[in-house]
C-alpha cells in the first residue's frame, strides 16, 4: 500500500497542498492511505476525492472566518486583548470558538459524497490523528468507520491549538484505526501536534491487516533544517500572542525532528521504499498568518519542492 503523510502547520496548509498536488498530480504518486495531523487532517479527505481545485482556491484564499466562529485574533493578527480578558474573567480555558472549521469542511465535502466515500473502494483510507486532554492518548481515526458528524469533529479536533481554541467534547469509548479503546466515558480532542507533528511513523508502524504499507512519502510543514525556527532572529517578546505562538513553534520543531527519526528507523527496519520528506520554506509568519501574498508564495515554492532529484523513485529504499 501506498501511504502519504501530511503533518500540521497551521496556515502553511497552502504549502502543504501544494506538495501534495504535485506529488499526486505530476509524481502520478496515488495514495492508499493518506494520514494527516492538523492541516494535514483538513487536507486528507479533499485530497481522497480529487477535489484539486476547490482545495486549491480554498487554501489560497483561507481566512480566519474558515476557521473561527468567535476568533482569538484581529485580522491583523493581534490578539483580541477584551476577549481575551473576559474568558479569563469567566473562567475559560480557550480564547476563540473554532466551530466554523467544520462549516468549512462541510462545504468542501458533503454528505452525500462522504457517504458514498465510505463505500468506494478504490478512494484512500484517509486517517486523522488528535489527541485526547483526559488521558493524553493519542488517537488516530480512520474517517471510513466514522459518521458524518464525527468526521467533521475529529478534523477539527485536530486542528485545535490548546488556548486558541476550545477544543472538541466527545463521549467515549472510542476506536482509533487499529481497534485500540479510549475507554475513558468522556474526551476533550485537540491538536494531534501535541505528541506528534508528523503522523506518518504511526501509520507505517502499523501492523494490522489492511494498512500494511509498503511505501511511502512525507510532508512537513517546518523547513529541513530546524535552526531555521529556533533562531532567535524573527522573534520579540511583545504580547501574549507572540509567545503562545512561539511556544507552538518551538514545540513543534522539537516534535517534528523527533518524528523524523522515528519514520526513518521504521522504513528502514521495514524495507519500505521511501519517495523522499519535503520541507517547506518558512515564509508565514505565525500560525495563523492568512496573508494572501504569502499564502500564494508558499505555495509555489512548494510546488518547485518536487523535483527529479528530490523525488525517489521506485525501489527508493533508505
């Protein structure tokens, strides 16, 4: 089985998209399994169905409403400082409402053709990873087991950043992809990036049946050398924001090369062929930068990522 992981990355999803498609498009690289965390969830299923274009344009033009029924943020990117104060005062553990995540992905999918998506054989087990705030499990769904509803939570999930957003409430038990239980009666689901930026190394661990890959290709968000995020050179201490943001950063970074040495251990311990790990170029600035200049700068640079040297052929066994 052909596997694509796609990592988290916040607004660098254009980037993200932009791998994806030429790697799918151009590379002729169809998935079987196609995983995502965070953007890479939001990513996942449009990617299964074939809906270039309208990811294309969506990811081009994203906004903060995508996202946020009540947004943390101005659209110049600061935080909304009253806002923030009054869910202090009322004793919230979350500073925006991100519910309109999941209008925009009903938009973009709908029922009928989630549906009719479960039953086609031939369309790629899309997997979307969160982590749950009660027990701190990780758990990885496979969006063909799941309802409508749920597919809708379970991306949103985990695209939600701890503080920005509110986080997803869900009833337990649940089954991640490999039959494992949370048994725990009750779940709060954030961000996947919490324990894993990248989610490629637990798919490809995998020993169940039926998600036995035998290659591979991976897309982070984080540029490849890691120095180029931890340097202190675009970084000021100026408000809240900025250090929420940082803390993300940095946090990812260290998840993120954490991630990388696991999934090149497991293609070689396994054999896998291994199409090559693209990076994208640090041109956003914040997680939720949704400058459209920059948005469509990253998405070219990723497009050129791609190319006949960095792209591994057939039998690519590292």
């Amino acid at each position: 089985m052909r596997h694509l992981g796609i990592s988290g990355g916040g607004t660098k999803i254009a980037g993200l998209f932009g791998v994806a498609e030429t790697i799918i498009y151009d590379r002729g690289y169809v998935p079987d399994i196609i995983s995502g965390i965070s953007a890479g969830a939001i990513l996942a299923l449009p990617l299964a169905l074939g809906k270039r274009e309208a990811i294309k344009q969506q990811v081009l033009n994203i906004s903060l409403d995508d996202f946020f029924e009540v947004s943390p943020l101005h659209t110049n990117g600061k935080i909304k400082t009253f806002n923030a104060v009054w869910k202090l005062i009322r004793g919230k553990h979350y500073l925006g409402n991100q519910k309109n995540l999941e209008k925009t992905l009903a938009k973009t999918v709908s029922r009928a053709e989630f549906e009719a998506y479960k039953l086609d054989k031939t369309k790629a087990i899309c997997i979307v990873g969160s982590v749950d705030f009660y027990t701190g499990a990780r758990l990885y769904v496979n969006l063909k087991t799941v309802s409508y509803e749920n597919f809708l939570k379970f991306v949103n999930a985990s695209a939600s950043i701890p503080v920005f957003t509110q986080g997803v409430a869900m009833n337990g038990p649940v089954n991640d992809f490999e039959d494992e239980t949370i048994s725990f009666p009750k779940l709060l689901l954030f961000d996947g990036g919490v324990r894993d930026h990248s989610p490629t190394n637990k798919i490809i661990s995998s020993e169940k049946p039926g998600f036995q890959v035998t290659e591979t290709t991976s897309i982070f968000s984080r540029p490849d050398d890691i120095r180029e995020i931890i340097s202190p050179k675009n970084f000021a201490p100026k408000n809240l924001l900025s250090i929420l943001e940082r803390y993300v950063e940095i946090t990812n970074a260290e998840i993120s090369k954490n991630d990388e040495v696991q999934e090149k251990n497991t293609i070689k311990r396994k054999g896998l062929v291994d199409h090559g790990t693209f990076y994208l170029p640090r041109i956003m600035q914040g997680i939720y930068d949704v400058d459209k200049g920059r948005l469509r700068e990253l998405y070219d640079a990723a497009k050129n990522l791609v190319s006949d040297e960095s792209w591994r052929g057939t039998g690519a066994i590292i």
